[in-house]
C-alpha cells in the first residue's frame, strides 16, 4: 500500500512539474507569438 502510494506521489510530481514546464514555455512564447505579427512589421 505505501510503495503503491509513493510511485502514485512521484507520478504525480512528475506530472506537476512537467505541467509547470510547458505552461513556462508557452507563456514566454506566446507574446512571441501574438505580436509578432503586428509590432514587429510596422
């Protein structure tokens, strides 16, 4: 029961911490992204 509820823990983090990853990474190319397009061409 605790070995299974200790793989369950670290999936999780490991999924939390993979979430927190991507999120970080779209967030600091989103702006990239969105105005691009509009103020980098003018």
């Amino acid at each position: 029961m605790e070995d299974s509820l200790a793989s369950a823990a670290d999936g999780f983090l490991s999924l939390h911490a993979a979430l927190i990853f991507v999120i970080n990474t779209a967030s600091h190319f989103s702006p990239l992204l969105t105005h691009n397009d509009e103020s980098q061409w003018q």
